[in-house]
C-alpha cells in the first residue's frame, strides 16, 4: 500500500500539518486496508472536539472527519466554523447533499469551485446532487458541459452512467458506461455499485456478488452495496454474511433506518441466537423509541404541539418530518431546532422512520391514563410472537405496542406472508395485555 506507507492517521487528524484531498484520501485508504483504523479515526475525533478554542482550520479538519464517520449534521456544523476556504465548502455541499439539503449543497458546490477547487470535481459533485433531488436532466447538462481529460475519469463516467438509467436510458448504454468506469478505476466503490446491479437486475447472481464484495471494502463504506449484498446472501439463506453486511451499515450509520429493519429481517429468517451485546444494543434502541416525549425537558410551547400531534414517543416523533411539525399551530424554528438537539443527542433524526410509517389513527392524549400509556410504550418483542408475525410487525413499522393496537385487523393482512394464523395469534397476545386491535 504505497500510497499509505508510513501514514500516521492520527497526526494528521489531531496536529497541524497539510491537511487537504492527499490527506484526505490516504485517510480513506488506510480505513479500507485496514478496518481497525475506523476506531482511530473516532477516538481522534472525539479527542479533537474535546480542545478548547479550536482554530477555523481546525473546524475544517473536523468537520471532514465527521463527514467520514457518517455524523453528517455534526460535521455541518463544524464545517460552518471552518475558515472558509475551498476544501469547507468542498465538504459542506458532501454533507448537505448527504442530508438530502440539496439547494445548500448545490450553492456549497459553487462557492467551493469559486474558491478555487478542482472545476471538474464541483461539478461531478453538482450533477450528483442534481440527481439525487429528481433533477437527471439538469445532471446531465452538467455532465454535458464537462470537457477533456474528466470525460475519461471513473468519477465522471460512473455519474453518466447513472444519470442515462436515472433518465430511463439503452440499458446497454449504461452497463457500457459502468464498465469503463470500472476499467478506469478497478477500485471506484460507485461504478462497482452501479456494475453490480446492472448484474442483479438481470438475475447475474454471482458477479454481482463479487462486485458488491469488492465496492463494500471501500472507505467510507458503500451503504447501498453492503445493503444489496446482504439482500443477496439472504436470498442464498446465508444469514451469518448478511447480517455482517447490514452490521457494519449500523456501526458507521447507527441510525439507518434500513439496515436495522433487514438486520432484525435477517435474524428473524435465521432464527439463530446472537451474542448477548448485539442483543443488549438492539433492545436498547427499541426501550429508546419507546421513550415518552414527557421524560424530557422541553418547552411548554413544545410540550403542547407534541401533545395536540399526538406525539407520544420517541418513535413517533421520527416518523414525522420537519414540515409536518412545522405545519402545526404555534410550532416554529425554535421548537424544530429544540427537537432536533434533542433526538440528535440520542442518535436520531426527524423523518428517519417517515417512509415506513402509514396512516394511523391516534388517540387523544388525554384519553390515557399513565397506567395505559406505560402498556403501549412496550415494545412488541414482550409479545413473543412468532418468527412470521414479527417479522411482519417489523415492516410494518411497528416498534411498540401502542403502534400496534393503532391497526385493524386488515391493515395488518395487507402484509406479505401476514395471515390469519398470524392475525389471531396477534389477538391472544394482544389480549393478555388486555389490549385490542383497532375496530376490534
């Protein structure tokens, strides 16, 4: 590994010193040689945060590691301390875009290339984003306007490549694209990502696989190939390697809504027992999602808002977006940034379970004893039901029991491989809690 021959990580992190994309992508190289780097990555930055009177160089420093370890609002945070130079905005529009803050991102894309980093490299950033928020024409007239030696580039041709399939266009062209890229660049983890599921799309099972191995040993780790790889080995009934690739989605990114969903997947479809401390850590965010919005310090303006949206718990507080709670009377800036600090500390967001939530009916706060309310905020592992039925209460987007008694009888058939056995097993334990079904 030449590039890193002699490469102190954790200098370069915590001292002085050039600190630029060399740097930078020899951190990155080292992480993927050698995982055991990741903890000295953290442990650098935790010490980093921990000086007094930082320098805005050392912001910068800062907030790119950050970026690196998937802690994007922090790294925004530090990023906007920074000293305003090229490499700031450069990361600034990385976590904003990875936030899915696109009109930041692209202004961030500008006022980087404006303060003189690489052209091209702005500009690959700028038609990503653009594609990311729905915009694949746009990408592609950036794309367009690109000229000479970046045209023959991995990064250039592994965006092209993804914007034509964004765009709807000649398959073949795109598995094309996808191959120069990976002739250019044997290691670029987005034209393996893109080759690969060309490859799964068309049923190409084992290259696809390979391609998936090879995109997942890149730092940072590519979410979307050990995601699809573990969808893979599932599907291969080799449960062990999958929940090994949805793991290590969870210890970069301890909030991926997904990668816990298939993990808890996983496991269930295995019905293998797992050591005690990923037991311990899976059943401590269930108890953190079950946790009353009460139980912590809030303002009264916030307090009543939560209370009028039926917001009873943590859970229910990350299924709801910023403008959803934005839309309610008397909940302003104040309020959201209040709420977001506080799920922050905790290792959510708002929106974060948005995509798995469906309308539900809730019930008026009010009408609740704390007795009751202690009852639906357990969480649906004390039912002990069946591998089938939990696995579909999991999809569902159901964590708790109160979620859970907020569904009818046939919301719950409406899942795949959820039946009727499943459904009055449901009832019996429901029941012993002395709880129902809703309309039942």
């Amino acid at each position: 590994m030449p590039e890193t021959e002699g490469f102190d990580l954790k200098q370069v992190v915590l001292y002085d010193g050039s600190f630029g994309p060399r740097e930078i992508d020899q951190l990155q190289q080292a992480i993927a040689h050698d995982q055991g780097n990741f903890r000295t990555l953290r442990d650098a930055v935790a010490e980093l945060q921990k000086r007094e009177s930082p320098s805005p160089a050392s912001y910068v420093r800062l907030g790119v590691c950050l970026y690196l370890l998937g802690r994007y609002y922090a790294a925004i945070e530090a990023l906007q301390k920074g000293d305003g130079g090229a490499l700031a905005h450069y990361y600034l529009a990385k976590a904003y875009a990875a936030r899915h803050y696109f009109d930041k991102a692209l202004a961030s894309w500008e006022a980087a290339r404006k303060a003189g980093y690489n052209a091209d490299a702005c500009a690959l950033g700028k038609a990503e984003t653009l594609r990311y928020a729905g915009d694949a024409q746009g990408a592609l007239e950036v794309l367009d306007a690109c000229s000479g030696a970046i045209e023959q580039t991995a990064d250039y041709l592994a965006q092209r490549a993804a914007t034509v399939a964004a765009l709807g266009g000649n398959p073949n062209e795109v598995v094309a694209l996808y191959e120069r890229a990976v002739e250019a660049d044997l290691d670029h983890p987005g034209a393996l990502f893109g080759l690969a599921a060309e490859n799964d799309r068309y049923g190409n099972d084992t290259k696809a696989m390979n391609l998936y191995r090879k995109a997942a040993d890149r730092f940072p780790a590519h979410v979307g190939s050990l995601l699809n790889l573990g969808i893979l080995y599932e599907d291969h009934e080799q449960y062990d390697q999958a929940a090994q690739c949805f793991q290590r989605v969870l210890d970069a990114f301890p909030d991926h809504p997904r990668a816990r969903l298939f993990l808890k997947d996983t496991q269930a479809s295995s019905d293998q027992y797992y050591d005690e401390d990923a037991q311990k850590k899976r059943d401590r965010m269930s108890q953190v999602l079950s946790i009353p919005v009460t139980d912590f310090e809030l303002s009264v303006r916030s307090r009543n808002c939560l209370q009028k949206m039926g917001i009873m718990t943590l859970g229910d507080l990350c299924r709801c977006t910023e403008a959803e709670l934005l839309a309610s009377k008397n909940f302003g800036e104040t309020s959201l940034v209040e709420i977001k600090d506080m799920l922050y500390a905790r290792g959510l967001h708002l929106g974060q379970f948005a995509a798995e939530r469906q309308a539900v009916e809730v019930p008026e706060p009010e009408t609740v004893t704390a007795e009751d309310q202690a009852v639906l905020n357990k969480p649906i592992a004390d039912l002990n039901v069946s591998v089938r039925a939990r696995k579909c209460l999991i999809k569902l987007g159901i964590s708790t029991l109160g979620e859970l008694v907020r569904r009818t009888g046939d919301d719950l058939l409406e899942c795949k491989n959820f039946g009727v056995t499943s459904l009055n097993e449901v009832r019996e334990k429901l029941a012993l809690e002395g709880l129902k079904l809703r309309g039942e």
